[in-house]
C-alpha cells in the first residue's frame, strides 16, 4: 500500500478497494516502524487521523460526497500552523508559545479535499537552511543513504515522502528549500510563483522571498495537490496531457548555472536536454549578483523579524542560524533596497530570455547528497560551506519569483540527483507539462529505496 | 534596532571585523560566538560588494517603488 501514490490512494478509497482507516493505520505503522531511522517527523497526530479517517469511511459508507484527496495521508513542515499544536518552525525558542488556534489555510484546503494530516516535520531552524542538520530535533537523514542529509530546509517533508511514509507533504522555499531536499531525495517538489499561494499561517522567514509548496512522487500527484492549494482557480490537471504533448522550447542554462556541477550532475542534465530538445548554454546575466543579492536580503530580514530573541537569548538558537541572523543585524537599510533594486534588474534580463524560451532548464544542487556533518564541498576547485553552497542554483531563481517544478532524474539504484524545469511568473502548468513529458519518456522518475531503513 | 552611522556598503573589507564590536553596533555579540559572526559578516560583505558591482553597471536602473511582482 506504501507504494501507492496520491491519485492511486484517493482512488482506492474512492472506490472501497482500501478504508481511510486502514490508510492511515498503516501509515502510523510506516511511521513507527521508519521514522526513528530518518527522522522526519516532529510531532504525530494519531488520534485526530484515525478519527478523520473514520468520518470519512462513514461519508463514503453513506453516498455523501467526497473530495479529489479522500484519504490521502499528508504531513507539514513544522512552520505551519496546526491547530492544538504550538507552530516550533524548527526552534526551541518557540516549544513555550500557545498552540495554533487553526490550521494554516493551505492544510485546511487540504483537508476539505478529503487529505488526512498525520504529522508535523522536521527541518532547518526557522527554514535558515540547506541539510535539516537540525541542532535541537536531529538530522533528518536521507532514505536513499541515512549516513546523507536530506537537503533543506524541508528536509523532513522531502524525506517523508521519498521513504514513502506519506505520498503528500507541504513545505517552504526562500532560497531553495523545497528545491533541494527534493533533489537530494529523489522526490518532486513545486515552488510556485511568488505570492500564488497563501502563506497566512507559515511562520515567516524572508517575506520578501518565501515561497510555499507541495512534494510528492509523480507529475501527476503534485498536479492535483497544487490545484487544491490554488483553491480551485484554473486548474492545471484537466489540460496537462495535451499541454504535454505540445512543443516546448527550452534553454538549458549555462555559465553561473552549471559551473563546479559534479559530473553525476552534468550528467544527469545532459540526458534532461537531450529529451527536451534544449538549446544548451543559455545564459542569464547576472546569476552570481542575484544569489548574492537573496543572501544579503535573507540576512537582513530574518535578522528583524529575530531582533527581539536574538538580543533575549540567542544562545538559544540553532548556532549555525543564530551566527546568521546575528550577522544580518549589521546590514544597514541601503544593503536591502539595494538588493530590492537589483531583483528588478536580473528579473528583466530573465524575462528576456522567456521571449525565445517557454521554459528554462538548470541543475537543481551541484552535488548528490552530501554526508551529515560535513563542512565543507569543492566548487569550481575551491573549499566552500555545504550549507551555504546547495542553494547555489536555486537561489537566482526564488530571487525573482519563477515558478520552479523540482524534478528528480531517473537513477534507480543511485544517489538522486534533480533538475529544475524554470517557467515563466504564473505558467506553473507549463513547468508540470514538461515534468509530466519526461516522466512518461523514463527520464524523471522519483525511485524510492526499496529497502527500509 | 539602533541606525549604524555608517552604511555597510560604504566599509571596506578590513573594517568588517570590527564592526562586531564597536561601540556603536546595532546588536550585542558575546564573545562566545564573535568568531563567527564575523566569519558571516565578512562573508555577506563580499556578497554585498558583488551587488554593489553589479549595480553600478546599471546606474540607470530605476529603484523600485512598489513591492515586487513577479
């Protein structure tokens, strides 16, 4: 039943091939017998599913109607708000705050679809992060290799899924962080378009730059869980096999977007080109400076939102994240509108590549997963942080706000390694179509490890 | 959070470190982790001269005036 995806579950159910009940008792099984080895959740919510699954056995056994995700176990990351639990966004600092009053409205769309939340997951310390090398609830270790990280800093919302703990899961993205855990698990992952989806609720990192959005195994399960997040309004399933088959001009990114990529990388972009057809080599100007610029912005946010913690206890951070954040009190305002000022800039010479282009194509991480506790990684013959370094390709393009299908490349048996399918501002559909072309040519696939922990 | 008299942009590399402890910092650093909170200051200085770069080949451009759409 694990190995069930998104639309097999809700199908299943749909039609009495399986009970809600017996879906979510056995992902509580999943949980119980897998999580202690990856460490994806923080917090299960047994009573409340078995309960929603049995009200929604009782509607199916009644003929009432039922949602598009009847019976889908899912999981959050842990910055958003569940009601009864207190919203942890990965700290200590907030474990003593109340309890959220409401679900997030992301997780309540969810639920009125028929999903079932079964838990709260692991990541990064308020999503300050690449690896979910979390300081106060542990790694979370990748299910391809539990010796590896999973990326971050929705490592537990990646990792939950590729171990096929649950075939659903919400997570983040600022920089990167729904992007990479999905490269480095073997998982798709959707960033949206800045500012398509509700992110009342989240608790916030970088507000001029976070994301939201959903993981899960197949194009077409991410296609319908986006629709249910976008409310219903144009949906993308309906067309998505005939907007598949239609021509796609693509540009593979190069120069800032492939250089220190390790050959398994390359490699595995190669063969995403060659099914898509892309003129290689395309270039964005500017890539280096809009990293840089989604770096000072980062720091000089999350550093006001913390100011009050920071100077109360910031010996109670994440020391990995408070040293940031400390480091971001020092940028004065001009360092933030300068950065705002260059957003306009690098978001001009993209949109002008988009004229000869439907969709652009880059390497989501540069690396395959590095090992937990590792500092640092070589790029371009040069030692640099692995924390600082994953988000390398995935930061010019949150920068600017682009919609982002993280795909992974079919490597069964391999550490994964993942492409982003780049589209225009509000063209998610094109970015899913093009995932949904490859996966059906065999060229991206997520592979879950067979074996479990 | 107290204004700094000097902008960032304006130091150049060696100041960074000290800036962690001048009189006049916008924020407390305890000793503990002094050492690599400017390990992070130096580095977002050089992230911050790499736009500062980038910029003045673009004098030109407009500051924005709205907030961003994608």
């Amino acid at each position: 039943m694990n190995r069930l995806g998104v639309l097999d579950i809700a199908a299943a159910i749909a039609s009495r091939r399986f009970s809600a009940e017996t879906v979510i008792s056995e992902t509580f099984r999943r949980i119980v017998r897998d999580d202690h080895a990856i460490n994806a959740f923080t917090a299960v919510l047994a009573d409340q599913a078995l309960s929603d699954a049995r009200r929604l056995d009782a509607d199916i056994a009644a003929g009432r109607p039922i949602g598009p995700l009847a019976g889908v176990p899912f999981a959050v990351k842990n910055l958003y708000d569940i009601a009864g639990l207190t919203t942890l966004a990965g700290s200590i600092i907030r474990k003593d705050e109340p309890p959220a009053l409401a679900d997030a409205p992301l997780i309540t769309r969810l639920k009125a679809a028929g999903a079932i939340l079964v838990g709260a997951l692991n990541m990064d310390e308020f999503a300050y992060g690449f690896v979910t090398e979390n300081h106060h609830y542990g790694p979370t270790r990748n299910p391809h290799d539990l010796t590896r990280v999973s990326g971050g800093s929705s490592g537990g919302s990646a990792a939950a899924v590729a171990a096929r703990i649950v075939p659903l899961s919400l997570g983040s993205d600022t920089n990167g962080s729904i992007r990479v855990p999905a490269a480095l698990c073997g998982v798709f992952g959707l960033k949206p378009t800045f500012g398509r989806l509700d992110r009342t609720g989240v608790f916030p990192f970088v507000d001029s730059l976070d994301h939201v959005g959903p993981f899960a195994r197949s194009v077409e399960d991410i296609t319908v869980a986006y629709d249910v997040l976008t409310g219903g309004d144009h949906p993308v399933a309906p067309t998505l096999d005939a907007l598949s088959e239609q021509p796609l001009r693509v540009g593979a990114l190069g120069g800032w977007f492939v250089q220190g990529a390790f050959p398994g990388v390359l490699g595995s972009l190669s063969r995403v080109a060659q099914a898509l057809d892309a003129t290689p080599g395309v270039i964005a100007p500017g890539a280096e400076a809009a990293r840089s610029a989604a770096f000072c912005l980062s720091a000089y946010e999350g550093a006001r939102l913390h100011d009050a913690d920071l100077r109360a206890r910031a010996g109670d951070y994440d020391p990995a994240v408070r040293d940031r954040l400390l480091a971001g009190a020092f940028l004065t305002d001009d360092v933030a509108g300068m950065a705002q000022r260059y957003r306009r800039i690098f978001q001009a010479e993209v949109r002008a590549l988009f004229a000869d282009y439907d969709l652009l194509l880059a390497p989501t991480v540069p690396c395959l997963a590095p090992v937990i506790g590792q500092p640092t990684m070589m790029l371009n013959g040069q030692a640099v942080s692995v924390r600082q370094t994953l988000g390398v390709y995935t930061q010019p393009i949150s920068f600017i706000g682009l919609p982002v299908l993280a795909a992974p490349v079919n490597r069964p048996g391999a550490l994964p390694a993942g492409v982003q399918l780049i589209a225009p501002p509000w063209r998610e559909d094109l970015a899913l179509a093009a995932g949904l072309r490859l996966q059906r040519a065999g060229v991206v696939a997520a592979n879950p490890p067979e074996s479990a922990p | 959070m107290a204004e700094q008299r000097t902008s960032f942009l304006d130091l150049q590399a060696d100041d960074v470190a000290a800036l962690a402890t001048a009189q006049d910092a916008p924020i407390a650093v305890p000793a503990d982790y002094l050492g690599t909170v400017v390990a992070n200051l130096q580095g977002l200085w050089r992230h911050a001269a790499v736009v500062k770069a980038a910029l003045a080949l673009a004098s030109d451009a407009p500051a924005p005036t709205g907030p961003f759409e994608p």
